[in-house]
C-alpha cells in the first residue's frame, strides 16, 4: 500500500520509520516530512487540505496517517475521509478531548474518569478569587491547544498572577488562552498510556514514561518531553486499576456520545497514593513516546493502521525489547530556542541497537543545522531497560553544538 503521514517531527520520523520497515508498504509520502526523513520518505511542502487531497489521488494513497494534534483539531482527517481516503486519526468533533482542557475535564466528570478539581476561569481577578481554595503548588492550564506549552505548575502565588498575567493579558498563546483551568495539583509520578480504539474497542500499548521538565531531577520548566522509555512495568493491581477506572470508562462514553474514533487515545496521567488520576487527554500519539512505541510491535505497524482506519482494532504482539529516547534540544528551549547552530555528528549512524530520529533538524549548504527547539532523538534498543539507556545515551554523547540540552536521568527516575 502507499501510506501518507502528514507531519514534520520526531514522532512523525518514528512512524515514517516504521512504515519504512513494512513489508506491506510500497511508498512513503509525507507532509511536509522533515530533512531527515527523505531517505524514507517523499516529502512534499504542500499547505492547502485541497491540494493534499489532489496530491493524495495522484499518488495512490490507500492510508493517511496524521501525526500532530493540530492538524486532527482543524478537521483534516475528516476532509481526507470525505474523499474517500481511510485515515489513522479521530473526527473533529472526538478532538475536542485535546482541543479543549475544558471539554475534556467536563467529559471526565460525566464518564466518572478519575481526575483533579479544578475552575474554569478568564482572568487575573477570577483566579485571585479561587486559588486559596487549594493549597500550593497551583496548576493553570490554558484551555486550548499550545504546543505542549500551556500549563503552568506555581510554587507562589507571585508565579500564579504572572502566569495568568501571561495567558489573560499577553495572550501569550492567543485563542487558545482566552480561558483557562486552575486545577488541584496531584503529587505522584506520571504514566502515558497509549490505546488504540475503533470507538467501542481497544488495544492497550505498551505503557511509557515521559520526562517533561527541562533538567535532572524534574527541575526546569516543564518541556514537550525531554525522554521516555518503554515498557514501563507497574504491578498488576496498578495496570488493572488503569484499565478499569481510566480506559475503560473514557472508552466507554466515547462510544455513548458517539464520537467517531478511528485511531490513538494517549492519556495522560499521574499516579498518586490514591490511584490513577488523569492529567489529559490527547487525540494521537505522544512525542517523544511514539518513538519508543514504534520499535517495540512485534508485526506490522502499516497493516496495524490500516485496521483500525477500517474500524477494526487488530490483537497486537510485543517484542521481548526496551526502548529508550534522549531528546536533544536546542539553546534556549523551551522559551526561546535558539536556530541555525551547526550540528556536529554522523547522523546517519544506525546499528543494531540505536539510530537517530530527526525532530527539528534542517539540512543546509552541505550541513546539518539546528532547525527546531527539540532537534534530535537518540534512539536505544536492548535486551533490557539498563541496556537500551546505555545505547541511547552512547549515541547521544556523540552529537555537539554549541548550547545543546539533554538530559542525563533519563529511565533512571522512575517514580
């Protein structure tokens, strides 16, 4: 089959990567793809639904595949299906579980999802009216979609106003801060969980976890993702309480309000003495987790896609394998990464164990140049956890540019 993944980032080069490696995949195109993926892919720089539609019947697409969540929220898959296309991505109505902190936080209450407290607010003067009615650190999460961006962890109440300062008054991500949650903190450690679902059914994968704040420790600002690895083990009370008290009842009030659901819920969520309490939803896969998840399917991820853009939700095998991704990023990221620095390294380097993913690279006048604020993933296989965090992190000590961000904890805080 010939099979279109719309994107440009780490996560779109991993499932690029993964196709490539299917032997029911004839070609790869990608929209707009990135520098790295064109030994993989055909990248096409072409912006317009209506000209990708052309693009996809000229070329034979048979599958969509849409990586980044804004593309599935402005209604993309839902004009690729109107012309007929199957698409690996939820309608745009089923978005509004990203879409919308606000949407899914009332879409957690009514499904009784287990999840934190929290107020609905629109400025400086309602947050200063509801914040003593939880103790510190305060959460404030602007409602819409900000890059991975949008929430705001606050130790004082001076970081508070100046947060809400910053979405009410800077509008710092425009719309989509115009109104917000001010949310109960939950202490604990962070889960992603990953199904794929028709909408009625499910396939849960591998569990992963993400390290989201900037440096050792869990100290930073919080970032996009600075790592994960995969499988992360819980014991089975935990796994059963997940499925039970998160997946199934998100699963199941999908389906009772019947939004129409052809791909990846990725949920988000933090483990505390009390049980599971879910952070988020999102309407595709995780970054940098889908680069962990790709290498561990034991079959087809082309044919995987395929199924469940018919409706179908295939049985999955696993490989007796770790995974784990180093995300390396550029000076100044989060806030203000800075671009164009030379990249010193052999970024075609691929063994057994360990390769490289291409998130915010460029390639220009005969050099690879920093192109994005998280630029790289180091990808590690192995027998086991130790050993796919040692090949991750042997691959990633041997990349320079002057500022370069990387974590060295990564897979060694656990909880």
């Amino acid at each position: 089959m010939n099979v279109l993944v719309i994107g440009k980032g780490g996560r779109e080069h991993a499932l690029v990567r993964a196709l490539y490696q299917s032997p029911s995949v004839d070609q790869i195109m990608a929209i707009p793809g990135n520098d790295g993926m064109k030994k993989e892919a055909l990248c096409a720089g072409i912006k317009e639904p209506s000209d990708m539609i052309s693009f996809c019947k000229k070329m034979s697409v048979d599958l969509v595949v849409i990586g980044p969540e804004a593309e599935i929220v402005s209604g993309l898959p839902d004009l690729f299906r109107d012309a007929g296309f199957l698409v690996f991505a939820p309608s745009k109505e089923a978005a509004a579980l990203e879409a919308s902190k606000i949407f899914s936080k009332q879409f957690m209450k009514e499904g009784e999802v287990p999840t934190s407290r929290a107020f609905v607010v629109e400025n400086l003067e309602e947050v200063k009216a509801r914040y003593k009615e939880f103790s510190s650190p305060w959460v404030l999460k602007a409602d819409g979609l900000a890059a991975g961006k949008g929430v705001f962890i606050c130790q004082t109440e001076e970081e508070l106003f100046t947060a809400s300062e910053k979405l009410f008054k800077e509008q710092i991500f425009g719309e989509a801060g115009k109104r917000a949650l001010l949310e109960e903190y939950q202490a604990g450690w962070e889960l992603s969980c990953h199904v794929l679902t028709n909408g009625s059914e499910y396939q849960l994968l591998p569990l992963v976890q993400d390290h989201k704040r900037l440096l050792d420790g869990q100290k930073g600002p919080n970032t996009g993702g600075m790592g994960t690895v995969a499988p992360y083990q819980i014991s089975e009370d935990l796994l059963q309480q997940v499925k039970k008290r998160v997946i199934e009842p998100s699963i199941q009030l999908i389906e009772r309000k019947k939004l129409f659901y052809r791909g990846v819920l990725f949920i988000g969520m933090m483990i505390t003495e009390k049980g599971p309490i879910v952070l988020e939803y999102n309407v595709r896969f995780g970054d940098p987790e889908t680069q962990v998840l790709m290498p561990l399917l034991d079959g087809d991820w082309a044919e995987v896609f395929y199924k469940i853009a018919r409706g179908e939700v295939p049985d999955l095998r696993w490989k007796d394998l770790y995974a784990t991704c180093v995300v390396l990023a550029a000076k100044g990221y989060p806030q203000n990464p800075v671009k164009g620095d030379q990249i010193f390294a052999d970024l075609d380097k691929i063994t057994m164990s360990s390769y490289f993913l291409h998130a915010g690279t460029a390639f220009k006048e005969g050099r690879w140049v920093v192109n994005g604020g998280r630029v790289l993933n180091a990808i590690g296989l192995g027998s086991s956890l130790e050993e796919s965090i040692r090949e991750a992190y042997k691959l990633a000590e041997s990349v320079q540019w002057p500022g370069m961000q990387m974590r060295k904890d990564i897979g060694k805080w656990m909880k």
